[in-house]
C-alpha cells in the first residue's frame, strides 16, 4: 500500500481525478421528457425558482410558478423535490443502460 501521508494533497488528488476519469465514472446526462406544474397546488412560494440551478422556473402575474426557459432544463429534480405543495412533476426519458453495466444473472 503506498502511503500518502507525507505527499501534499495536490500530487494526490490529480492523480485520483486521472484514474477517475479513464475508468469512465460519471453520471449520465438524463434527458427532459415533461415539466408538468399542477397551478391549482402551487401556492407561489417561490421555493422552486430559488432552487433551480438553470432559472428556469418564475412565478408569473399570478404568483404561480411556471417554466419560462424549459430548453435550459437538466432534470435535475431540484423543483420537484423541493415543492412543499408536491406541485412540481419532473418527467425524464428512459436512459438505456451502458453496455457491462447490467447484473449478470
């Protein structure tokens, strides 16, 4: 086992962020399939838009959330799992799995 103690931590971290990335770790993209915002439950509390890390969402005239730049959405599910009133539906497209990626049996 090598030891790292007497290394400084910017030798070791590149050489981990190397290995990490040649092995091909990451987390895939996931695809927008439905934005839905069900405007009888949402109350306006602007949760929501302060969560959203693309400005996507804003409170209209109304004070009613809606998705004004739903091109820049990532699916990240921050809107949905944030609104307290569960007003909020993220729908994303089925990913298919990676090759190596499925349980052999």
């Amino acid at each position: 086992m090598r030891r790292l103690e007497n290394r400084p931590l910017y030798e070791i971290l590149p050489s981990m962020n190397e290995r990490v990335k040649s092995r091909g770790r990451h987390m895939p993209k996931t695809k927008l399939k439905e934005h839905r915002i069900n405007r009888d439950w949402c109350k306006g509390c602007g949760i929501c838009v302060a969560f959203c890390p693309k400005s996507v969402l804003e409170l209209d005239a109304q004070d009613k959330a809606v998705a004004v730049r739903i091109e820049d959405c990532i699916a990240c599910r921050l809107c949905e799992l944030r609104c307290p009133d569960l007003a909020i539906e993220v729908t994303v497209a089925d990913q298919k799995p990676e090759a190596g990626s499925q349980k052999s049996e």
